[in-house]
C-alpha cells in the first residue's frame, strides 16, 4: 500500500512541507509507503481545454503532469497540500491538478484522497473546499482528520509549533491508513460498488 503526497507549495521544505512530514511519520508506523514531490516551484501550464488527452490517454503538454501521472494510478492514496494564496490554492498547484485529473483515463474510484493546508491566519477552509473537489468529482472517498485539515505558520518552520495542527495531521494520517487498510479488505471481500454508465445531461441542448 502506498501514498502519494503532493506538495504544492513553492518553498520545497516549507510550512505545508512540515505537515506531510508529519503524516509520513504515520504512515511508516503503518507499514504504509508515501513519497512526497514537490512541484509548487515548477513552470506548469494550465488547461486549454484541447481534449487531445481523450485520443492519447495523457496530457498533450510534456511535463511532470504525464510523469507523476504513473504514480497517481499506482497509489491507494493521494494527499495534496498547499498554501494559502488569496483564500485560494496555489495557482501552480490548481494548473497541475486540473491536467492531472482530467488528463488520466484510469479509473479513480476508491483511491483515498485528502487535502491539507498551511498559512499565516485566514483562508484555510475555503482552500480546503477548493482542494476537496478533486476528490468528489472522481469517487474518491475523503479522509477526515480532528479538525479541517490545516496548519499555521507564516515564516518557513513555524507551523513546527502549531502543536494542534501538527496533532490533526497525525489524526488525519492514522485515519486515512485505516481507510486504506478498510478498502483493501473491502474489494478483497466485497468487491468494487457498481458502477452505472454515465448519464451526461446538458444545461443547453
């Protein structure tokens, strides 16, 4: 079982940085591999909406979207975490996801997904929200921590004494392990739910 964590945020070893190292810590108790990257600082691109993705299977724009999009197939879990920008995620962080998930054929259903978020004061929660959707829109069920999954910190190393939200990230990563664990026993013995064939229903026909 393995996690893929991303980090969005442009300081590699940052505030968000600080709280995915603290679920990693989790994660190794559980017997759970994770590997963060970190892309916040890269020159990706947004969508333009080409829809070549659906003839190639991947993203028509060459970069670590089409290479981390093996990882994201191969994971059980996703966590994705940025900082706080506006009461917004990062922009590098939204382009990637947006090509991210629209670009990749395969099946997400079930992959356990969670967001965290980090920054000086305000702007948490509407940033949580943002993240979540990717997850909602693609089966994923979402792991819930103590508290909405967020962290302070303004200068780089401070949210290292947010001691509350250091505990809910741990919180957060004890019960997405048990998610994960609960999902593998659950298609080893149940099998995956039923799936109907989308029904597209348009605003303007």
């Amino acid at each position: 079982m393995n996690v893929l964590m991303i980090n969005g945020s442009p300081h590699k070893e940052g505030n968000t940085y600080i709280a995915l190292k603290e679920m990693e810590k989790v994660f190794q108790k559980e017997g759970i591999a994770c590997e963060i990257i970190h892309i916040g600082n890269k020159a990706i691109r947004g969508c333009i909406a080409c829809r070549a993705c659906a003839e190639k299977g991947k993203c028509v724009f060459e970069d670590c979207v089409n290479e981390i999009a093996p990882k994201f197939e191969a994971c059980d879990g996703l966590i994705i975490g940025s900082p706080v920008y506006y009461a917004s995620a990062n922009g590098t962080l939204v382009s990637f996801l947006d090509r991210l998930f629209f670009s990749t054929p395969f099946d997400k259903t079930m992959k356990v997904g969670a967001s965290v978020v980090a920054a000086r004061r305000g702007g948490l929660s509407s940033t949580f929200d943002e993240l979540n959707k990717y997850f909602t829109i693609s089966g994923m069920p979402v792991a819930s921590g103590q508290y909405w999954n967020s962290i302070h910190g303004r200068e780089i190393g401070e949210a290292a004494k947010d001691a509350e939200g250091l505990q809910g990230m741990r919180t957060l990563a004890n019960n997405m392990s048990f998610l994960i664990k609960s999902i593998a026993l659950g298609k080893e013995q149940l099998g995956m739910p039923v799936k109907e064939a989308m029904q597209h229903t348009n605003f303007i026909r």
